[in-house]
C-alpha cells in the first residue's frame, strides 16, 4: 500500500459553488459522458451532454444523470421535456463522435433541436418514441422513475428498458457478452474540455473470503 502522504482538507460546505465544482470534478475521474436525446411538446428532439451520469443498480437497471438547471434557476431544455414517466435516450460517446458531442453543448434556443442544426444523424427508438444518435456505439432508452431535487442539483432516475449496441461490439449475443473495447467510449475529465478514453484498460481478479484466508494463513510450525 501506498505510505502516508500529507493531504489538504477542504471543507466544501463553506466553498462557493465554483470551487466546489472544481474540486469534485477533479477528483471523480473519469465520468462516462449521457448524451441524452429528448423529445418535447412539438416533438423537437433535443440533444444535450451530461458528465454527471452513471449506472446505478441492474435489477431493474437504473441510470441516474443530473442535467442542472439554468443560472436563472428554471429547468434546462432535457429536464424539461423529461416528465414523470417520461421517456429519453441515453446515447453513449465514441471518440469518434466527442466533436460532434461537445458541439451540442451549445446553448441552443429549445426550438432548434441540435441534430437538425449540427447535422447530426437519428435512428428511430424502439422501446421509446425518443430516438438515438445514429453513430452512437449503445444506446439506453428509458423511462423516468423519479426526479429527485437537492438544491440546485436536479438527478433524474431511469429505468433502462431496452439497450441498442453496435453489432461488433457484441462477442455473444445470446451469453450478452460485449466488447467494451469495441465501443471506445470516452470519459470526462477534470479542467476544461479534458477527456479520456476507456481503451487503457487492465484486469484484477476477486477473491472470495475462502481465497483471501487461504492465501494469507501462516505456514504451519515445522
């Protein structure tokens, strides 16, 4: 294990929100990028980039992303059109498509869908009306479970009700093995505009309690 180290220690109660960020986007890394497709009233598809996003649970599978509200405290255009019950798409990023992603993040005025404006390509959902990123490697389509407000911070609850991904990417559709590999996602980073790939990758095998006893015990006494 590593030796001790001398730490600094900041209280995030008394930071404003700006330090706060700072701090903790700096330190969870990497943060697999939502790239969320939404419909609203008009059925304009919207199409935002969200790094507060993870997976959270598998029964039933559960993703959780905070799209935030605007500096003036109303909704963001995804949360929006994100209704109880509502549906949306959760399109994962390639390195290939991290350019086209970070364009969406402009802010556009809601009725000017992103796609149409940046040219980006749709496929039609299957399990949802909202569709997906066409060069997306997988998609999650879900369903909102439940919106949960803290503050300022705004977490919308999903439940994943059908998964889309690249066929090259699956190494065995009827075992559901995949080549995470395949999909080369990207990840955010700490700083402006830093990013990471997932392609660096390595393995460390558990053990059971059984295992970690057996390897540890004493040699016995000659």
């Amino acid at each position: 294990m590593p030796g001790a180290a001398d730490h600094l220690h900041f209280d995030l109660t008394t930071l404003p929100q700006a330090a706060r960020y700072k701090l903790v986007t700096g330190i969870v890394v990497p943060r697999p990028i939502a790239w969320v497709s939404t419909l609203d009233a008009a059925g304009h598809v919207n199409l935002a980039p969200y790094s507060f996003f993870n997976v959270m649970g598998s029964d039933p599978p559960v993703v959780a992303f905070a799209p935030g509200d605007r500096s003036d405290g109303t909704p963001k255009d995804t949360a929006r059109n994100i209704p109880p019950g509502g549906e949306f798409t959760v399109n994962l990023v390639s390195r290939e498509l991290a350019e086209a992603m970070n364009a969406t993040a402009t802010d556009f005025p809601a009725h000017l869908g992103e796609p149409q404006q940046l040219g980006i390509p749709l496929e039609p959902g299957v399990s949802v009306r909202t569709p997906r990123v066409q060069g997306s490697p997988a998609a999650l389509e879900c369903r909102e479970v439940q919106t949960v407000v803290i503050g300022a911070t705004r977490i919308i609850l999903g439940e994943v009700i059908g998964v889309s991904v690249r066929a090259d990417a699956v190494l065995d559709a009827g075992k559901h093995y995949l080549d995470t590999a395949a999909l080369d996602l990207i990840g955010r980073m700490g700083g402006r505009g830093g990013y990471a790939t997932t392609r660096d990758a390595f393995t460390i095998d558990r053990v059971t309690y059984e295992q970690w006893q057996a390897r540890t015990a004493a040699p016995d006494a000659e």
